[in-house]
C-alpha cells in the first residue's frame, strides 16, 4: 500500500530551520479574523506590532512552508494522493510565550500509523525549540481515506464527547468569504481551500476552509471571551477536525469552563450546527 508503515516508523527525524518575523504574526493573526474592530485595543494585541503578542496556535505556521497535513506526506513511507487526505486533528502544546521574532529549529517525524479500516492515520509531531530551549510540541493527525485495512492498530477511539450541559458562554464568529485565500498566504497552499474543480474531486462541493484557521479562530475566541485576552495563559489546545467549514458561513462556539482547562464545542450556524471542531479543551493557568 501506499503508506509503508514500518518505513514511516523507523525513518530518521526531518529537521528544518525556521523563523518569523512580527509581519508573519501579524499576517497569521489577520488570516484567522483579529482586527475587527479595527481601531479596538483588544484587538490591536494582534495586530499592531507595538503591542504584539502573538497566540499560541501560530506555531501550526510558523516558519512558513507546508503544514503538518503536507508534511507529513513528504516523509519516507508515504505516498498518497492529496485528494485523499483530510486534517484529522491537532493538539499543541506550547512550552512557554512565543516570540513574536525568532529563529529555531523544527523537528518532524512520525510517531504512529493508525488502522482505521476504511482509512489510515498518521501521526506527524512536531517539535520547536530556540537558543532558549524548547518552544512547543505539536501533533497533527492526518486522515488519508482508502489506505486502512491491513489489519494494524486502530489507535484511540474518537467518539462523540458528552457535552456537559449548558455551555458557559457562546460567541459565534463569522467566516469571510475570502477568508481562505488570506489564510493560505500563511503557507499551506493545498489547493483543497482555493481551486473549486480541486475541491469536487476531493468530494466537496466547493473549496473549504482550513482545519487549521478554524483551530486558530476558536483558540482566539477563548482567550478573548474567558481568558482576558491574555495568551500567555495557554498551555495547550486540542481538537478533532469532524467537520468542515465553509468561507461565509458562521461559527458558533459553546465553551464549558472548568478548573484549568475549558472544554469547546464548534458547529457552523447555517447548517443546523453541524460540527466543526469536537473532543476540543484549552488548558490553561489561572491569571
């Protein structure tokens, strides 16, 4: 099959040089909404390089180049069809404030190969570290639809979360419809999100948006809305990418908040609340 497993396994870590400047924060910050208002001061966090901070899940960018969804395609073992492939989840784990300029070196390799029947998927972490020590941790799960089957570890299960009751605030946050187009600017250049005869043969009606501007977007929403914008208070994020979402429509996201982490649940307005994003928690430290 396509995807050899014990090759994927057993092949060297990739390690790559990367840096950002505060135009590539910003850019990031922009791609997944902030600046709007312009003129807020809240929202002038990300966006004006004197007061800059930068949110935690721009490390799923930084450095530019391909996302974890591509990268991981390029690793010894794995020889698939992008059409086939799909971002499953992510999680990240940030090891302290990033900078908003840096230079570090980024450190790839898959770690698991799951059988799921129907699909297979991959495992891909990622690890940063600066001059400074260790920067984050990130895994991506890429889905790629027709390679299970062969009879290996199914891995963990991904069942449908049990929401606890009513959430403890819910914002709903609206997708450009260019919103795509801009975020690719950041670099992942699959043309799943742009190229409309792209998408259909992908199995979508038009071209999406990003897993990842979506992860970003509702990261946002929780520091904003229950963390007093302070993102420095993240420890990490994780989340299952069980829907899709596309550029115009509108997400709703409930938030549960717990002692030290906050449970999140996303679904697209226009489609009955159809999911988006699930099994979603933001832990954080107590300001």
């Amino acid at each position: 099959m396509p995807v050899d497993t014990e090759r994927a396994l057993a092949a060297a870590p990739r390690t790559t040089e990367i840096s950002w400047t505060p135009e590539d924060v910003q850019l990031y910050h922009l791609g997944i909404g902030a600046g709007v208002p312009a003129t807020d001061p809240r929202e002038l966090r990300y966006t004006l390089e004197s007061r800059l901070h930068v949110l935690p899940s721009f490390a799923t960018v930084a450095g530019g180049g391909p996302p974890g969804v591509i990268a991981a395609l390029s690793m010894p073992g794995v020889d698939v069809d992008l059409a086939r492939v799909l971002h499953g989840g992510q999680s990240l784990r940030v090891h302290r404030p990033l900078p908003v300029r840096a230079a570090a070196t980024r450190t790839d390799r898959i770690t698991a190969v799951h059988d799921k029947g129907k699909a297979a998927v991959l495992v891909l972490r990622s690890d940063a570290a600066d001059a400074d020590g260790p920067l984050w941790t990130a895994e991506a799960q890429v889905y790629v639809r027709g390679e299970g089957g062969w009879g290996g570890d199914r891995g963990p299960s991904a069942g449908a979360p049990e929401e606890p009751g009513a959430p403890d605030r819910t914002v709903e946050r609206p997708v450009r419809e260019d919103q795509a187009l801009l975020y690719r600017l950041t670099g992942d250049l699959n043309p799943l999100h742009a190229d409309p005869e792209f998408a259909r043969r992908a199995g979508f009606d038009r071209p999406v948006l990003h897993g990842l501007c979506t992860y970003g977007m509702t990261l946002k929403a929780v520091v904003d809305t229950l963390l007093d914008g302070d993102v420095t208070r993240v420890r990490s994020w994780t989340a299952r990418f069980a829907g899709v979402t596309y550029p115009g429509e509108t997400l709703r996201i409930r938030m549960w908040r717990g002692d030290g982490a906050v449970r999140v649940a996303v679904g697209a307005v226009e489609r009955g609340d159809a999911p988006v994003l699930t099994g979603a928690t933001v832990e954080f430290t107590q300001g």
